[in-house]
C-alpha cells in the first residue's frame, strides 16, 4: 500500500476545502440553520411533538443526513471530476499508484470534510434546540457509513459524468427528493399505508431512520434494516468502482 501516494491525494483535496471555506463549510451551515428556523416556526408550532419528540428536535437527524449526504456526493464527483477535466487524472492514473489507493485518497477526503461537516451542523442545532444522544457510537457509526457511501456514490458520478451538467444531474434530480422525501422533516409511520408501503422503497429512509434512533430510539424501520442497506449499498458502490477501474470506463478516453 503506497500510502505516501494517498497522504498526498488526501491532503491536495483537504487544501481545496480551506481554499473554499465559505462554500465548503460556512454556507452549507447557514443554509441548515435556516431550515430550523423556518421549519421550527412555521411548522413546529403547529406539530408539538412527534413519537413524544419536539417538532424541531425531531427534525435535526433529518438536516444532519440531508447535508452530509449532498455534500459528500458533491466534494466526491467535483474532486475526481476536475481532473478529468483538466487533463490531469492521466497523470494519477500512469503514476505507480493502485485504484484502491486512488480511491482511498479521493473518497477519504470527500468523507472526512463530510463528517466534519455534520459534526459543526450538530454542534449549530444545539443553539436551536436540546440535543440528547442516547446512543454515541451509533450516531458515528451511521455517520461514517453515510459518508463514505455517498462519497462513493459521488466519485462514480464523478467519473460517469462528461459535463457539469451531468455532474448535478443525478444529485439535484434524484438524491435531494428521495432525501426530502425520506423522512427528514416527518416520521414515514405519519403517512397512509400505500404511501408508507412506496416510500420503504426509498434507501435514504434506512439512512435516516437509522440516524434518528441513535438520537432518540425512535425509528421507522428496524436497526439492522438501516445497517444492513446502508452496508448493501456500501458493496454494490465498491463493486461499481472496481468495474470502472477494471474496464477503464469513461478513464480511457
């Protein structure tokens, strides 16, 4: 393992990240921070309490997952699209590096500024409304797997992508209205049966749900449900990335 090579890859795209700290970090918060004002007066007073949880603290596992999930899928596909566009991957991809170390380094990068962020969103809803973790080690743990996923998710896109177009396509089209409509600002048990019976097709549900039970033990769907797609769709990102490396998709050329 050339670990000097993913130091390397790792600490270029952390650089990026202070080099962009408004867009990076501060206006995701401020935007989240709306979301609880705005959600929390308009809508919290007319919804008290939901499974025996405040309307506002209710929501903040929600807003937590929403932005770590479009920011990790953004920082992954923006940071190995970039090369590609600029010509550059060529240089990565001739040097004496493995795709596993490539990847590592990419994808480590894109998750940690994703945590990060999740961490300063948590740290922000404690000024808005009482927090109280039941379970810690879970919390992180869906942290990191969401993370990480959705950055894998994002570097595929990345490499999918041949344009910025398509670069937003698939997060703006697809993974924001499954997030919103998995859950972040309502409890899936809130809805008719049908709709609940279409809505558990959702992945993000499990993500959430998961999220929310390591908060207040309160959940739509079962824990080792939320583990286990969460970890499904962990394998089938990997998969996808080894094929790519295999085949030289959209790396060839």
């Amino acid at each position: 393992m050339n670990f000097t090579a993913i130091r390397a890859i790792y600490l270029f795209e952390m650089a990026r990240t202070w080099r962009t700290l408004l867009q990076s970090i501060v206006s995701p918060v401020i935007s989240t921070s709306l979301y609880f004002v705005v959600f929390g007066a308009a809508i919290g007073s007319r919804i008290s309490e939901i499974q025996g949880v405040s309307y506002g603290t209710f929501i903040v596992p929600g807003l937590v997952m929403l932005s770590v999930l479009t920011q990790s899928i953004s920082n992954a596909s923006f940071g190995i699209y970039f090369p590609k566009f600029v010509g550059t991957i060529y240089e990565i991809l001739s040097a004496p590096v493995s795709y596993i170390e490539i990847v590592i380094g990419y994808v480590g990068a894109a998750a940690t500024k994703s945590i990060l962020l999740g961490l300063i969103i948590l740290g922000t809803a404690g000024l808005f409304v009482p927090l109280h973790i039941h379970h810690p080690f879970w919390m992180l743990t869906f942290l990191v797997l969401t993370a990480v996923t959705f950055s894998l998710l994002g570097f595929i896109i990345g490499i999918w992508a041949d344009n910025f177009e398509k670069l937003q396509a698939i997060p703006l089209l697809v993974v924001t209205p499954l997030t919103f409509l998995g859950g972040s600002f309502y409890s899936v048990n809130m809805l008719p049966s049908g709709w609940r019976t279409i809505t558990l097709f959702n992945p993000v549900v499990y993500l959430i749900s998961g999220f929310r039970w390591s908060f207040y033990e309160i959940a739509d769907v079962s824990l080792g449900a939320s583990v286990g797609l969460t970890l499904a769709f962990l394998a089938i990102c990997l998969v996808t990335i080894w094929w790519i490396f295999k085949t030289g998709y959209r790396l060839r050329n």
